[in-house]
C-alpha cells in the first residue's frame, strides 16, 4: 500500500542515517522504496539482491535505482549467471541471500503469501532476528505481519525500537571487533 511504501522509505533513511546498510530485493514497491529512503541519507548505503543475472536488472524500470545504489557505494549482488532472466524459482533463492546479507530482517507489510514471509522463514533458519510492523486488522496486506508477530517476531513502532533491539546484538560485534584490533601483531620471522 502507498502507506506501507512510505513507512518503508522513512525507515530506511532514517537507519541509513543511523550507519545501517539497508539490503532489498530491487522489487516494485517496498523494496524500491528501502532502496530510495537509504539513498536519500546523506551516507545512505543500500544493497540490492537481484534474482536474475547482474545484466538483467529486474523490472527493467528499475535499472536507474540500480545505477543510484552502486554510485553511492552500495553494490548489486546475485547468484544467477549473466543472461539469467527473472525466473519464479528465482525469487526465494534471493530472499535466501537478502536474510543471509542481514543482521535482522524488518517486514514493514504482508499478505500472508508474501516474498516477504519468505524471507522472514529464511531469516529465522539462519538464526537472525525477525521484526514486524503491525497494520490495520482489516487489511489483507497486514495478515503476514500480524502472522510473523503471533509466532514470535518483535513487533516495532519506530525505528527507535528497532535500533534498540539491534542493540544487545551490535554490542557483541563491537566487543569482538575491538578485541581484534586491540591485540598488537607479531613481528615476522625472518629464516636465517
């Protein structure tokens, strides 16, 4: 819905804004639209997962979006092989990657067979935190989400609460980086 691509565009700049790589599927509709709120942040990255070849940029209307991500420094990544066109079977082996590249998958708006649940059952298989954004109980385009929340996904508000929950698990990449970078590296041997 119009309202549900607008949450997605104002969320994604505002954790873009926040240092967060926003990573999508180049879809018409909210994948566009998280791709272009990251790119609206003044250090916005987004990364795009293609389920064709890297030449194929699918839909074809989409293909400046594609330009835009990889001149602000993001990147466009696929498993297909050049020429590969936008085949069904394709579409969940994406979603596999898009939840893989992420350290929580966010489902901002569902049915209840969406691409996006899809990617939230991958999410949850590869141990990463699921959050949804509840609608309007009389919407069919809410009844994955409200699905997703009733098994166990944390539901959020406001990007504040999502950053919050991100939180506890960015405070552990934190500590492992900085223990990496705090030990002194040995001098070479040299043989003699």
């Amino acid at each position: 819905t119009r309202g549900a691509e607008t949450i997605a565009k104002s969320w994604a700049k505002s954790l873009a804004a926040s240092g967060f790589t926003i990573t999508s599927g180049m879809a018409i509709g909210i994948d566009s639209c998280a791709h272009r709120g990251a790119l609206e942040a003044p250090q916005g990255i987004s990364v795009g997962v293609v389920a064709t070849g890297i030449d194929r940029i699918y839909p074809s209307r989409n293909a400046s979006l594609a330009e835009q991500i990889i001149e602000k420094g993001g990147a466009l990544v696929t498993e297909f092989a050049p020429g590969t066109p936008p085949l069904p079977a394709n579409f969940p082996q994406r979603n596999r990657i898009i939840s893989g590249l992420s350290l929580v998958v966010l489902v901002v708006e569902a049915a209840l067979k969406s691409g996006s649940l899809i990617t939230a059952k991958y999410a949850l298989e590869q141990n990463r935190e699921v959050f949804a954004i509840p609608g309007s109980i009389n919407s069919t385009q809410s009844k994955g989400c409200h699905q997703l929340i009733k098994q166990g996904a944390c539901l959020v508000e406001t990007t504040a609460e999502l950053v919050e929950e991100i939180a506890g698990p960015l405070a552990n990449y934190g500590e492992k980086y900085k223990s990496l970078i705090s030990v002194p590296a040995e001098k070479p041997t040299v043989d003699k």
